[in-house]
C-alpha cells in the first residue's frame, strides 16, 4: 500500500509540475504579455513599464523558477486590475464555489445512485427504461440553456427562487442542479453496471441462500461493491465541475471562483487567470489522488496490479 | 460409389442449412433498422445535415439582415397580432428572420462539432493505440499526457486562451480539437490493449508484417467501431462547448447565428420573449440528442453483448 501511494504521489508530483508549466506559458499565447497587460491605449512607456515591474524582461525560464517559487509559497502574484493579492481574492472566493459544488454533487448522487440501484435491480423494465430515458435526455440539455429555463420558471414566472447572488441556501438551489444534473447520466449508468454485474456473482445469491432479508443483501453486500467505482468517478467530476462552475456562477452571478476567472478572462488580468487554472488543476490532481488511494484502500486488487 | 452418391448428398443439405443463417452483416443491418435510438438519431441528423447543406436555398431570408421596424416579432403559434407567417419564428432584438438565423446556425454547430471532432480523434487515436500496442514506456509517457490533459479545467483553459489568441471560428475549433482528445485516448487505449493480444495479430507479427501494417491493417479495422462510439461523444461535447464559450461571448462572435450566441442575444428578452431562448436551445438539445442516440444505436449494433 505504502509503495502504490509513493508511486501514485510522485506521478501526481510530475503532473503539476508539468500543468505549472503549461499554465505559465499560456500568458505567451498571447504573444507580449505586457502589451496584453498594459491594454489598447497604453504608450510605449507604460509596457516597458509593467514588463520591468512584472519581471517579463527576464529569461522564461528565470520568469518561470521565481513564478513557481512564489507559488509554492504561497504567493501567487498580484493583481494590478483588483490591487490586490492574488491568492487572497482566491481564497475568500473559493469556499463559494466549493460550496456549489458539494450541493451539485450532492445532488447528483442523490438522485443517479437510487436511478442506478432501481434499473439494476429491474433491468430492461419500465424504471430501466426511465432511468434510461432520463440520462439520454440530461446528457443532452446544455447546462447554460438549462440554467436559464429553470431562471425563467422558478424564479420568472413562479417566484419561488431568487435568480442571483449567493446570499441564502436558497440562492444555491437551482445553480445545484443546473450543475450537477450533467454527470448524474455518468453516475447512473456506472451504479446500473457495477451492481448487475454484482447481482449475478456468487457471494450475493450465496448471501441469499442464507436467507438474509433482500433489502440487507441489497444495500451491504452488494451496494457497497458496486459503489467502488462510483466514488473515484465522483471524485473526478468534482473536479471537473469545479472548472465547469465558469458557465453557471456567470448566469447566476454567483461570487465564486468561476465568476471571478471570467471577470478576469473579460479584463485581462493575466496573473489572476494563471492562478485560478493553476489552483483548479492542483484541486483536480489532489482529488484524483486521494480517490486512487481510496480505491486501492477499498479494494486491494488495484495495489498488486 | 455409394460413398460418393452419399457426400454428394449431403452437401446440399449442408448447403441449406448456411443459406437459412443470416450473414453477420445482414443480422447487423436488422438490428440496425430495429433500433429505434438509432433509426431517430440518424434520420434527425440527415434532416439537419440536409437543412445546413441547403441553407442558402431554404431560409426564407437573409440571415445577418436587420430590419429594426420588424423587431421582436413572435412565433406563428402566438396569439399575438404580429406574428406572420413571413417570419415563422419570428424575429430577434435587430429585426432579423429567426428561423434563417437558426438554418444557417447549424452550419456553425455542425462545422466545429465534425471539425473539432477530427482534430480532437486524430490526436488521441494515434496517442492510444500507440500506448496500448506498444505498452511499457510509451504507455506510461501517454498515460501521463492524458493525466495532465484532464487535470487542466477545459472550459477555464478553452476560455483563457480564446481570449487571449483571439477569437474566430477556426481559432475556436482548433482550440476545443486540441483539449477534447482525452476520452479518444483513453478508450482506443484500452481497445488496442484488447485487440493486440489476440492470435491474428499474434500471426501477423510471425510472418514479418511491419508495425505499420499490423496497426493498420490488424488493429485499426478492429478498433473501429468503438472510435465511431467516441467520434460521436465527441462531436456533442465539441458543439455544446462551442455554445457555452459563445453563450460566454468568446466563442463565435456576432453577427454569426451561433446557437450559443442566439441564446446569450434572446437571454436579456427572455422575460418577455421567452421563445428567443427556448427556440436555438432546443435546436441545440435536438441536435445533441440526436447525436447521443446515433451514438448508442451504434456501439448497441454492433456489440450487442455490451450493452450493459
């Protein structure tokens, strides 16, 4: 166990090592970032200016050892637009957007592992057929135009919600599910999958021969198999649906990370933009790390391998 | 001479026997008809394909053309006293024809989701089969380029370097094309990995045949239909991208009836002109679900014993 979790660590290591890299050399896309900085009106001066203060007169890869010096520190630039600290405004924005997320998670789990468990329990019958239907469907609705419809019937025409802001749980809500209602096909059909295929192994119909009620041979002997893949695959699109929450705090101003990144992709605020992918990615590697080693906790066949 | 007037029996009897089986190929096109995912997926994609394709000959007008004393004209099925049969689905905030602007839209959608698509499966195919005929080294290297591909956020990145580039239609499907490569990877991996341990390629590799000629010839044909599966997973995701980074206003940028850009236009007029947003996103759900359906009527078709 000790040397998966060195190995898994280190590759993890390597990995943001490498997005580090990517994530510094985006600013170059753009070909001078000072000019970029400085903006459309700015003379000569002024971008000789910010290249000296922001250090882009140097070397690349000096620009990108004290870059990544001051990251690991804990110092993640400054922003000239907000004049502030980078990672400060980060931080104070990213429990929104965590709080976004655990609810649409929530959500989706809610509602796709029950789906899950119900086909499975009565494949190719009418709740399949619904659970079905209902992922083909959700895998279908572009999260945006969904957001938009609950705004115009919850909040327009029935008031029961408030549209934007992130003052109340109720201001959370609909962003929830505009969310998380996209990875519940994935969920579902992993939950249907895993627990077919451990209906019909021999540990369960012997747990039945033993004439153990259906409900307990259900939920602890066979659910909680099934549901190994399930977290990793959970994991993996917390992450994804923090870097997806951009779409979703913009439509609902919410006072997140996401709003925040498109704010400073709308002022070319180039040292916030790094450092909001830079974090996603590492929150990203981070999950998939821990889900890895969860993994291997729970099921000791993917340590030896 | 019995022995002989016996075989010659018996080999039309055998004869019959092969006749009454249908071929793989004919029970495949049975379950093909059959299907009904597949047969509305495919019949709804032509139909637009058609639509996209004859664009300039069926919408009723010119797409960029603002008239702005015929704005905010509503749909025939509104009770409304300016809705006209001139415009069928009305007109949007700058008085233009909305059906024409969603005709040519499809274009737009259909183009980045097909090209993003190439782009996105070529890069991944040629990263996965190579990982997963070769294995060892080269599977550990592509391994941990799909690793650092899906931890970068690809709305975020996708966003930040569209801004940053600029933002035409091709600088946009180039973009999505060299970030959605992930899933083509990951599967044709695991596929290859299947397919290179089995006789044929074992025989192949006997007989000398190069390494090109083994991918090519053995694997490929072999892999094919789980690249189709994906291609199709990936064009959806490519189009409903493409929307969200012009709903966003760094896509496609106006006046180009871009679904996603119609629906971020209609948004501001949506408490009173609901149907500007309702009528591109259902285009777009129609068009994804479409997709969707073709795509699992295909991986159904021809590997019915994956279905589950």
């Amino acid at each position: 166990m000790l040397i998966y979790a060195l190995k898994r660590l280190s590759v993890a290591l390597l990995v943001a090592i490498t997005v580090s890299l990517l994530t510094f050399s985006m600013i170059y896309l753009s070909g001078d970032p000072a000019m970029a900085l400085a903006g459309e009106s700015a003379t000569q001066m002024d971008i000789e200016n910010i290249r000296r203060v922001y250090g882009y007169d140097q070397p690349i890869i000096v620009q990108y050892f004290s870059w990544l010096g001051h990251a690991l520190t804990g110092n993640l630039g400054h922003s000239h637009y907000l004049k502030s600290e980078v990672a400060d405004v980060i931080f104070q924005r990213l429990p929104v957007t965590m709080t976004l997320g655990a609810c649409a998670l929530g959500f989706a789990l809610t509602l796709s592992i029950p789906l899950g468990v119900l086909a499975a329990m009565r494949p190719n019958t009418l709740i399949d057929r619904f659970a079905l239907t209902v992922a083909v469907i959700g895998q279908a609705l572009p999260s945006f135009w969904f957001a938009l419809i609950m705004i115009f019937f919850f909040g327009v025409a029935l008031r029961w919600l408030p549209i934007t802001g992130s003052s109340s749980w109720m201001n959370f809500i609909m962003p929830s599910v505009a969310l998380g209602y996209y990875i519940t096909p994935a969920v579902m059909r992993l939950t249907r999958a895993g627990m077919i295929e451990v209906l019909s192994s021999d540990y369960i119909r012997t747990a039945r021969a033993k004439g153990l009620r259906p409900i307990v041979v259900l939920f602890k002997h066979a659910l909680r198999n099934a549901i190994i893949p399930v977290v990793s695959l959970a994991a993996v699109q917390f992450g994804f649906m923090l870097g997806g929450s951009i779409v979703i705090e913009t439509i609902f101003a919410i006072n997140g990370l996401g709003q925040l990144a498109w704010e400073s992709i709308l002022r070319a605020d180039l040292p916030m933009m790094q450092a909001i992918v830079l974090v996603l990615s590492c929150f990203y590697i981070v999950l998939t790390f821990l889900a890895d080693l969860l993994n291997a906790f729970l099921d000791p066949r993917i340590r030896v391998s | 001479m019995g022995d002989t007037v016996q075989k010659i029996d018996s080999v039309p009897v055998i004869a019959d026997r092969t006749v009454d089986e249908p071929s793989p190929a004919e029970r495949a096109r049975k379950r093909m008809f059959s299907h009904f995912g597949f047969m509305f997926g495919a019949i709804v994609l032509l139909t637009i394909f058609a639509i996209a394709f004859l664009a300039p000959l069926i919408s009723p007008h010119d797409p960029l053309d603002q008239q702005l004393a015929r704005k905010l004209i509503p749909p025939v099925w509104h009770e409304h006293a300016k809705a006209t049969w001139v415009h069928p689905l009305g007109t949007d905030q700058f008085g233009r024809d909305y059906l024409s602007r969603l005709i040519y839209g499809s274009q737009i959608s259909l183009l980045i989701g097909f090209a993003a698509m190439l782009i996105s499966g070529v890069i991944g195919t040629a990263l996965g089969v190579a990982a997963g005929y070769f294995g060892g080294r080269v599977d550990m290297v592509v391994n941990f380029i799909i690793t650092t591909r899906l931890s970068l956020p690809v709305v975020l990145v996708a966003l930040a370097v569209v801004s940053l580039v600029g933002n035409s239609l091709w600088i946009v499907i180039w973009v999505l094309g060299l970030l959605i490569w992930d899933r083509f990877a990951v599967v044709m991996r695991s596929t290859t990995q299947q397919v290179r341990n089995l006789d044929y390629v074992a025989a192949a590799q006997a007989i000398g045949c190069s390494t090109p000629r083994i991918i090519f010839a053995e694997i490929m044909p072999n892999i094919v239909n789980n690249l189709i599966v994906v291609a199709t997973i990936e064009m959806a995701h490519a189009i409903i991208l493409e929307a969200a980074l012009s709903f966003l206003g760094l896509g496609v940028q106006p006046p180009a009836p871009s679904w996603g850009l119609m629906i971020a236009e209609g948004k501001n007029h949506m408490l009173f002109d609901p149907w500007l947003v309702g009528i591109p996103g259902t285009a777009l759900f129609i068009l994804i679900l479409s997709i969707n359906l073709l795509g699992d009527g295909i991986r159904d078709v021809t590997a019915p014993e994956n279905r589950n």
